[in-house]
C-alpha cells in the first residue's frame, strides 16, 4: 500500500482530476481511499435529536487508489522503498530519492 492516512495527495485522472486534499480514510481490501475536499456526494441523512428535519448533506465519497499519487514538496512523485544499513525499510519519493 503506497498510501496511508495522513498523506497529502493529488488526483491524477477522473472528474477530479488536479485536486488534491489529505487522506481521511484508507480501505485496503476495496484499494480506495477517501480524500478531504475531492468527490462530494449526496446522502440523505435520518431526523434525529441534533438534526430534527433529517435531508440531505454532501460527503466525501471513496476514489480508486491508481487515481491518487502523493504529494512531496507540492509535487506528484511515485513511491519507493530502501533499505537502511541497520535494516529498517523506509519510503522514499522515486525523483528526488529523499525519504518521506
């Protein structure tokens, strides 16, 4: 998985393609993720206590993850991995070879 939370990233292809947003939520068996500010959609929501009328509110709605590419120094960069002399594994941007 070369997204995890936390990450900022850019959307690459699709309707929302060159917005970018951080990741709020990451599903790893469905390979989606849901991105802060990108894919809005309607959901109608139940009357309750808090929101007596119910309706409808717009939610983020989960993107594909070969849509998304991360963002290191406000530029979209690929995801590698190396291997440190002391054996730990570390995530590195594949252009610039500066660890993430």
């Amino acid at each position: 998985m070369h997204i995890k939370k936390g990450m900022v990233v850019k959307v690459i292809s699709g309707n929302h393609k060159g917005q970018s947003g951080k990741i709020l939520n990451v599903f790893p068996k469905k390979m989606k993720a849901i991105v802060e500010g990108v894919n809005f959609r309607k959901r109608s929501v139940r009357p309750t206590q808090d929101n007596p009328s119910g309706g409808y509110v717009d939610r983020e709605a989960p993107l594909h993850l070969s849509n998304l590419m991360v963002l290191h120094n406000d530029q979209a960069t690929r995801i590698g991995y190396k291997k440190l002399e002391d054996g730990r594994k570390v995530r590195i941007s594949v252009k610039t070879k500066e660890e993430l």
